[in-house]
C-alpha cells in the first residue's frame, strides 16, 4: 500500500494546483484521477518533467512508453496528433511501479 500512496502524494504535490493559482483548494488526487485533459489537465513540459522523475524514482522500465500518447507538445508548428491522446490516471502509474515496467500503449 506504500506504494500507492507514494504515487498519489507525488501526483498531488506536483499537479494538484490551487484554484486560484495561490489560494483556493486544490483538487484531491486518487487511483482515478486523469492526469491528461479529463482531469488534472497537466501540461506537457510538466508531465514530461515529473514522468522522467517517476519512471527513475519507481524504477520502472519505459517498456516503449511514449508521451506523446498522453500529452500535445502544442509547440508552435508541431504536428497535430496523427491518433487522439489516450488518458493517463494515477491507477496506470500505481500498476506499472508494482510491476516495474510501463504496462499500457
């Protein structure tokens, strides 16, 4: 159960952001929370950034992770995603570090 928890306070802390940018709630973070547009609505540089630092924190083989299957870069020219963008929830983070390998794509 460590684990888990670990994962969700990691998520909470890097992507959980005020309402109002330095006041309000900020949004619980659970198994179920959607990092990608349903939910937290993470930012590519951000997700790029703190999923670098979880797939070396957790140990977990990239197993051809590719973030580009989760997040839109939206740099000024780049392409439209060829595919639409799959969700990522806290759930398949949680998943893959118990298993010690990225399981989804």
């Amino acid at each position: 159960m460590r684990i888990e928890q670990d994962i969700v306070n990691f998520v909470y802390e890097r992507h959980s952001g005020r309402r109002y940018f330095f006041f309000g709630e900020r949004p619980p973070v659970n198994f179920d929370t959607e990092l990608t547009e349903g939910g937290l609505k993470v930012a590519f540089e951000d997700a790029e950034e703190s999923l670098a630092e979880y797939f070396e924190k957790w140990s977990v083989k990239l197993n051809g992770f590719d973030i580009l299957h989760y997040f839109d870069p939206e740099f000024f020219g780049s392409k439209e995603p060829v595919r639409g963008l799959k969700p990522l929830y806290v759930w398949m983070l949680v998943d893959s570090a118990q298993a010690g390998e990225w399981l989804y794509d």
